[in-house]
C-alpha cells in the first residue's frame, strides 16, 4: 500500500513548482496592473512568499510543506527586516530588479501578509501531497 505522503516523482514536482512560480509572477504583474491600493499592496506581499515558496520546492522538491513555508517566510521576513537599513532603498535607485526583489521601505503589516501567503501554500502543498498517486 502506497503511503498518502510518497512523494511525486521529483520532476514532475519541479515542473509544477515552476508552473505555480510562473502563475504566482503573472498573477502578481495583472493584480499590480489592474488594481490599486491595499488590496493591490498586500496581494503582492502574500504573492511574494508563495514565489519563495515555489522556488525553495523547485530547489529541493521534496521539501516538506512545513519546512518550505517556514523558509519563504523566513526569507520574505528577512527582506522586509533588511528595508529598515538604507541599502534596498539604495540599491532599488539603481535597478528594477533589486526594486521587485527587495523592496525599498519596511512596513510592519507586510510581515502578516507574508504569513498568509506561506500559509496558504503549505495547506495547498499538504492537500496536494494526499491525493492519491497513480500505480506504475
């Protein structure tokens, strides 16, 4: 009998990694382009660790739910904490990139949306991680 925590294939879990990384950038552009405000501001923020999320499964994907939600959270905690010093900021002048990647102002109610975001991929991940697995 299979055990409902066997993991997929590797492959297939990278390539669905990427796909979800690839909705999670497109999802993340058409919300900042077609609303405003808030709802625009902190659907970023929890878009941003489920991009985190998706990259730390692309790099190990057998990671386990917990512990990828835990590094995303970790890892968006740590670029928000890092926009109290002057060096995002700085380095957002010069790049688009490092703009998108790293931020340029810390505002504590990021961290909780960062939370919903990590959240919410690690219930997705655990559901996923229990449907059945086809037999070979």
């Amino acid at each position: 009998m299979n055990d409902h925590r066997s993991a997929a294939h590797p492959w297939a879990t990278r390539a669905a990694a990427a796909a979800a990384a690839a909705m999670t950038v497109a999802t993340g552009l058409g919300v900042r382009a077609d609303g405003g405000g808030d709802f625009a501001k902190y659907a970023g923020d929890a878009l941003y660790t489920v991009l985190v999320y998706t990259l730390v499964v692309l790099v190990a994907p057998r990671v386990k739910p917990v512990t990828a939600a835990a590094v995303a959270l970790g890892v968006s905690w740590a670029v928000e904490f890092l926009q109290i010093s002057d060096l995002p900021a700085e380095l957002s002048r010069h790049s688009t990139v490092a703009r998108l990647v790293l931020g340029t102002t810390f505002n504590p109610p990021d961290l909780f949306w960062y939370a919903v975001g990590a959240a919410c991929c690690g219930l997705a991940h655990t559901a996923a991680t229990r449907l059945p697995r086809p037999r070979p």
